[in-house]
C-alpha cells in the first residue's frame, strides 16, 4: 500500500489512520507535535456535543456516520458516545417556527426527530425554566461523544493494527520533488512518503503555507466553563465519572441566547457563543509544551469573564437551578471557522499527493475521515462531499481578509435563522460584471454567489406586474417565502416568455481548454462524443468511475483544439487541471492549457420569442434556424463589438447567449439594449431564470444531482452518448447500470393548490411516509403553479399525489411528466 503520513492525533487524524486500517492499508505514520496521551488541540478539551441534524444532507449523513461509528469503540464495557439524545428549545415564536423546519430536515435526511410541547421539554429536562420554554425538537440519537476518549483507544487499537504514532514531533515542512510530495520534514528527520495527510485543526493555514495552498479557515476563540456543584444534578446520583459517562440529561440548545449545555456529573458545562468573535493565529501560539494537561494545552486560551457574563445571566434564566453556583472554571478554547461554515476537504490542483481534512467538528469527524479514507482508497465517497472539497473556493474567498470577516460573521450567526436566500451585508462588490453600471440604473437587487454580484430582479420593471394577465398574477406568499422574493420576478418571466429579455450570465464559470491533448482529455472525461466539428455546442456529464455524476457542462467547440466549457464551480476547474496535468505526464507532447476566463469575458443571455428580431436588427449573421440552428455556435461582430452568439438557453425559449471579452461588456449591453427597445426587451434576474429553468426541468448540480446520483436517477441520461465508441470515466459502470432500473429517480412536482410555496430541502411524504425530500423550488409563473424536484423511490408513479411538509404543513403535490413546460421543444428550435 501507499506510505501515508498523516498530520495530527485529534479526532480526525486518529479516524482516518483507522478507516485507512480497516480497508487494508498498512504503512501509516501519524505525527504529533503534542504528547499522544493529550494532544493539546481542539480535541483535547471538545465537550463533545453532537446534534445530527443540519440543513445540510451531506452534513447530517457524515454526522449520522460519526455516531454509529463511536459507538462501536468500546473499551470496558463503556462506549465512546453517550446516547442521551439532543433537545433544542425555543424560546420566542420565530424559534418554535424555525424547529418545525429543522424537524422537517431531520425527516428529509433519515433522522429520527419530534416536535415536542413545552411540557413535554420540561418533563424531559426537570430543570429548564417552564414559564420561558415554547417548545423543543428531540433527536434521540444524538448525545455526548467522547471525542478525547476515542482518540485514545483508536490511537491504542490502529496501533496494535501497525500505525506508528510519533509524539512531540512537530512537522516543519513539506518535502516535494516537482508536483508530488515526497515526505514531511521534522526536527528527528525526514519522514518518507506517497501521500501526505494534513489533519492539524486550525493549524491548517500554516501547514498549507507549507506547501503553497491557501487553507481558508480562520481559528477563533469560543468560550466554555463549567459551574461549581449544581445541587439539583448532584441530587441525582450521576457521578458516575467512569469512562466520561456522566450524563443521562439529553444535551441542550438555548439558541435564542446563542447558548448549549451538557452535565458534567454534579456539573453543568456551559458553551457560548453570543461574545465579540476572537480571532486567534494559530502561529502566535508557539510551540506546544512537553507537559500538556487539561488547564494547559495550546487551544486553551484564558477565560475573559466579561465576555460570558450575559451569558452566565442568561442560563440562570433557563435553568434556575443554577441560580445558587458560580462558574467554578472557564476558557476560551480554539477553533476553526470557514466562509461558509463547512469543512475542508480534499486536495489542491497544483500537487500530488497532499490532501487536507481540516476545520472538522467532532460531530463530524469519523464521517469526514471515512469519506477521505474512501477517496484515497477508491477514488470516491460513498457520501457526496462536494460541499466541503478544498477547491469549491473561488480566488477571491481565499484571501486572508475574506476568510476573517467571513469566519466572524459565520461565528456570530451560528445559531441564528436563517434563510435560504440570505445574503451577508459585507463584504460585497467584489466582482462584477461590466453590465454593473446599467443594473444599478436599472434597480437591480443583487445577490452574491462567489462574490459575484447578480441581479435577482430589477426594481425598474415594478409597473409591468400590474399589467401582468390574470392568470399570471402573483399568488400572495406566506411570510418565510416572501422574504427575499419580489413579484416582480413574475412580470420578468411573463416578458421573456412572450416578448424577450437579457439575463446577466456572466457568472457562470467559462474555461478555455485549448491544445493538442484537448479533445484527448474531454473525450476521456465526458459521457459525450466531443469530436464533433468545430461550432457545435454539446451538453454532458462528468461522472466518477462509479458512475456518479461529479458535474454537468456545456462543451463549445471552437476550433479544433479550442474548446470553451461552461461549468458549475470552482471544484470543475480544478478538476480539469489536474486531469489536464495527469494526461500531458502520460502522453507527452500532448499538452493542454485549461484557463478560467469567466472574469476576463462576460455573458449576457437574450431569450424570447422576439430575440430573433433583437439580433437581425444588429447583426449580419443570418440567425435563422437554418443559419444558426439549436446546440450551435458562431463568432461574428455585433455593431463592431467581437462576439460569439451561442445558441443555447436555461429558460426554454429561442435564444442565444451572447459573449464577448470584458472590456467590450457595457457596448454590447447598450447595443442590445438599444435594438431590443422596440421589441419590448427588459432585463431579466436571476429570481425569474430559476423559475423558468424549473419549468423546463433543467437539473443544478450539487442541488438537484450530486455524486451519489447516476444519470438514469436524475433523469439526464440524454447527456450520455450510447453509441460513444472511445472510453470515458465512469463509462464501464454506467453499462451496468443501464440494464437496472432506478430504484430512485428526480421528479417533478406541482402543487395542488397553486399557491403553497417550497423553497427546498423539505421532506415528501408517500402514502403518509417520509419517502424522500426536495431539492429546489420555485414558483412556475407559465404554469401558474409552484414547482419542486424531489427525489422519490421509483415506484411512485407520475400521476400520484404525494405530501411536502413545509413548516409542519403538508402540502399536497403531484407527480408529473417532464418538462412542465414546452416539452416538445418547439420554443427552442423554431
Ligand atoms: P485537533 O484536535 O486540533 O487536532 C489537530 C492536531 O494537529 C493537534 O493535536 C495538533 O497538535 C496537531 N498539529 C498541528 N500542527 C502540527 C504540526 N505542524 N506537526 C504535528 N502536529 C501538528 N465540536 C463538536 O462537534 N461538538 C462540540 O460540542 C464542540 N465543542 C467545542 C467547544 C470548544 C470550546 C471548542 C474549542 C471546540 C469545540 N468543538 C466541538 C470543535 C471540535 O473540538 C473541533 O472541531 C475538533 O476537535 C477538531 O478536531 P481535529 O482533529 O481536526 O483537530
């Protein structure tokens, strides 16, 4: 087996040397600048709370993972997770709301979960102040893990197994020879090997450093203490301190107050989060001493009493039982925190063999080393982990600034409600497009992605809603989905449907592929046959070698070794390159230039039955059907501007995208913008284009389809090419797959009453079951109705009514055919 050095005895290095073990991998070294019997990182001190359930499916399964995992570590007859369920209360009517969602997440993801009345709370937890308490959300099989524990017996078990553990030997750097590490440097010499394995907690930026890669975690200071002998939990009896079991309370959410409790036997342990963000640097630390104990380890900063005291007032509130204690000890223990609060996960593009498992809570630790343990092993996850892969940042979410006011605001908002389509005040304007200048004018209300600004309406075309038909007016929304919407987004997609209006896609990731290896590297890559001639237009897929689907693109071909790809994300990059990279080492002479362009180009999508028109009157390129048919591309000049009409469309109307390079931008916007005037042009956001793409049934990646689907199941099986004769990845698999039938399958959805909204991630509910749960929403303003997708088991049928809970409320729904709209598509190929 390949030699392994992993960095780190926490929680997450200890876990992946034993996921490693147990698939049969042999030669693993785990380094540890701390003494093995106590680190002295996060781990070392964690209280080990563990709540499952997130909005986030990847992140409740690989929490799901992490119980049933420490679970299994016995020793003595004790386990290392204390079941004693996990109980979050509400304490204003916002939070009662908010846990009927939550439980509708649980449901959604497999996760056994309650709504419980406020005197069932008290009933469960004697202590909790009756007059204040709502209500609650009780997940039994959430609990305590005993994070420091299980460190030591997987420590103590992998050792026995052949891991070699080396203590107090701090890592210094990086050895590489080219673009593959070789080893890791310590101060007792070199260690050799194959592949190198960062588990170092918030000391991950400094081992990044390392090695070149920007490790975009930010270690902050979160306070803990624990209070002096409460009598009302001593009375109880459960001093019982062997093994860590001393607790039968379930744990406990105030998130109201920003506040969690455990008992610690006769004690409460408190966690806060509502105090100033305190960021630490990790480097600033020094060195971890030889003699780490539980009051003196280099995450374990000194408690500042000032910042806990609303804290401490607030849990005397809820829990009067406290009210005769003291804090008897505290501190401000460290941490990581991310941009968008997710792990880290994965490897960089530029370099072979360094992968990084960091900024992973307990909670999800044993899920994260196992889905790395599976990607070294296998090559992929059985638990789609996109959302925490290392290369989903974009450039601009690396810098040191981004990460730290993103990392606070991520810590201060832990436990707020927050909506789908919430967005941060700052930091903002951070790229845009060069049509920013007339978006503003327009009234754009900008969403960020990426730190792109995009237009999600434009206030400008407010007076069109009144004019809207009957049949297209708005329906009135409850409270949670008006926020952050504007009708006006139904006047956006009425206009594009019949008469024509310019999106901004400037966003959407553009990479130019171009070199002798090119059609090389997308012939091996894709489910398609690419080697069609130049100025077709192709839609495909890019599946793991089991099929999965790592990505959906557009590929443009311009030449024949230039191509343009129209990606999702940052991930699809970085996965060209290093494919790209691979392919010229194995086929040399070969080589092949992948390059982001998407900021030095821009987009703008102009669709509608009178596009036609817009164009002919700008253009000389004969755009009829014939000229330009559907899935093909052209580059020609519009009033002298350079451009490349792609005739292509989200939205399921004629149309083309029409791109140029960035400094023509704002020319191109005036000049359609002028010729449009007289057939009725408007531009359109982003709000009325996902519902539109949703009428069409056009699939998001990571949202609607992931790594864990096939194409069969998800319902895109038309991107694969059957009769494609050369290999590809995944392909071997795929024709396994092609004689089964989907056991699952995405499907559409339409709301029975035409005004219950979704907004997705709620469960569905077949013949009065949790059967599976929605992956985007909108509402179909052409069909006058809201639209979900929703996995289901494949025997629900079209035709058949099926319940989404929203909020508690079911809703009944029906499974239809796709599209919902145009299925013939004749809008697109007239
Ligand atoms: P660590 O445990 O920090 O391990 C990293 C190891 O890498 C360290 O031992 C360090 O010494 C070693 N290392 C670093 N650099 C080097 C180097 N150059 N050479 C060699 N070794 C190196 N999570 C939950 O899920 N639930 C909770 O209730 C919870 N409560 C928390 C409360 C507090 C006060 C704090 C601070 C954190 C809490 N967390 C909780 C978070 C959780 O503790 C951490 O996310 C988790 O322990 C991180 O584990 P790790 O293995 O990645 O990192």
């Amino acid at each position: 087996s390949q030699r392994v050095v992993i960095i780190g005895a926490g929680i997450v290095g200890t876990n992946l040397a034993d996921e490693l073990v147990s698939r049969g991998w042999s030669d693993i070294t785990v380094v540890e600048q701390g003494p093995l019997h106590m680190p002295g990182g996060s781990t070392s001190h964690a209280p080990g709370l563990v709540f499952q359930t997130s909005p986030s499916k990847t992140m409740t399964h690989l929490a799901r993972y992490t119980v049933e995992k420490l679970l299994s570590i016995e020793k003595d007859g004790h386990k290392c997770f204390n079941q004693v369920g996990g109980l979050e209360v509400a304490t204003t009517p916002a939070r009662l709301e908010d846990l009927k969602r939550k439980h509708g997440y649980a449901s959604s993801w497999g996760i056994e979960a309650r709504l419980v009345s406020a005197e069932e709370c008290c009933k469960m937890y004697p202590h909790l102040n009756n007059e204040m308490v709502l209500g609650g959300l009780h997940i039994p099989s959430d609990g305590l893990a005993l994070a420091a524990r299980a460190t030591q017996l997987l420590i103590e078990r992998t050792s026995k197994a052949g891991v070699r553990y080396l203590g107090h030997t701090p890592v210094t750097g990086i050895e590489r020879e080219g673009r593959r590490v070789t080893g890791v440097s310590t101060p007792s010499g070199t260690i050799p090997a194959d592949i190198v394995v960062s588990c170092a907690g918030f000391w991950g930026v400094e081992l990044g450093a390392m090695v070149g890669v920007e490790i975009p975690l930010l270690p902050l200071a979160h306070q803990y203490a624990k209070t002096t002998t409460v009598p009302a939990l001593a009375a109880r009896g459960i001093n019982n301190m062997i093994n860590g079991m001393n607790a039968t309370l379930p744990i406990l959410r105030h998130q109201d107050k920003r506040l969690y409790y455990r008992e610690h036997g006769g004690q409460y342990g408190i966690g806060y989060y509502g105090h100033r963000p305190m960021p630490v640097v990790a480097a600033s630390l020094g060195l971890t001493p030889k003699e780490v104990d539980e009051k003196n380890m280099p995450s374990r900063l000194e408690f500042t009493t000032e910042d806990f005291d609303p804290a401490w007032k607030e849990s005397q509130k809820l829990l009067p039982a406290l009210q005769n204690t003291e804090i008897a000890d505290g501190f401000n223990g460290v941490f990581s925190f991310t941009p968008d609060g997710g792990p880290i996960l994965g490897q960089p593009s530029h370099l072979d063999g360094f992968y990084v498992a960091e900024a992973v809570w307990v909670t999800h630790s044993a899920g994260v080393a196992r889905a790395l343990a599976q990607i070294l092993t296998t090559g992929r996850s059985d638990i789609d982990v996109s959302e925490c892969e290392l290369s989903r940042f974009e450039e601009i979410q690396l810098n040191r600034d981004y990460v730290s006011e993103t990392g606070q605001q991520n810590f201060v908002e832990i436990y707020d409600i927050i909506h789908p389509l919430q967005q941060r005040a700052s930091p903002r304007n951070l790229r845009v497009s060069p049509f920013y200048a007339r978006q503003l004018e327009l009234g754009a209300v900008f969403f960020e992605t990426g730190g792109w600004e995009r237009p999600w309406w434009y206030e400008a075309n407010k007076d069109l809603v009144k004019s809207l038909p009957p049949s297209w007016q708005p329906v009135e929304r409850d409270a949670w989905s008006a926020q952050l919407h504007s009708p006006i987004s139904a006047a956006e997609a009425w206009k594009t449907r019949n008469a024509v209006a310019m999106f901004d896609m400037t966003a959407f990731h553009r990479f130019d592929v171009r070199g002798p290896g090119a059609v090389g590297l997308l012939q091996r890559l894709t489910t398609s046959d690419i080697t069609t001639k130049p100025g077709t237009v192709t839609y495909t897929l890019l599946l793991n070698d089991h099929s999965g689907i790592r990505g959906d693109i557009f590929v443009l071909r311009l030449d024949d070794d230039v191509f343009q790809i129209g990606a999702n994300t940052a991930t699809d990059l970085a996965y060209l390159t290093r494919e790209a990279r691979v392919q010229e080492q194995n086929t040399p002479g070969q080589w092949i230039q992948v390059r982001d362009i998407t900021g030095s180009t821009c987009c703008i999508g102009l669709w509608g039955p009178r596009a036609r028109d817009v164009i002919a009157g700008i253009s000389t390129v004969d755009v009829s059907n014939k000229g330009l048919p559907y899935f093909s591309l052209k580059k020609t000049v519009i009033q002298g501007i350079p451009v490349t009409l792609i005739r292509k469309s989200y939205v399921g109307e004629l149309g083309w995208e029409i791109q140029t390079s960035a400094e023509y931008g704002q020319r191109l916007w005036d000049t359609i913008w002028q010729a449009g005037k007289l057939h009725g042009l408007i531009a359109g956001g982003r709000s009325a284009f996902n519902s539109m793409r949703l009428e069409k049934g056009y699939r998001t990646y990571g949202v609607d389809m992931t790594t864990e689907h096939n194409p069969f199941e998800a319902g895109v099986s038309y991107a694969v090419d059957a009769n494609k004769k050369d290999d590809f990845v995944g392909k071997a698999a795929l024709e396994r797959l092609s004689k089964k039938v989907p056991s699952r399958r995405l499907r559409a959805l339409t709301v029975d009453d035409g005004r219950s909204m979704i907004l997705g991630k709620e469960p569905v509910f077949y013949k009065g079951k949790a059967a599976g749960y929605v992956t985007t929403a909108a509402f179909g303003y052409t069909i006058g109705k809201p639209i979900a997708y929703a996995w289901l088991p494949g025997y629900v049928r079209e035709g058949e009514t099926v319940e989404i809970e929203y909020f508690g409320k079911r809703i009944r729904a029906t499974v239809e055919a796709e599209s919902l709209y145009d299925p013939e598509m004749n809008r697109l190929s007239q």
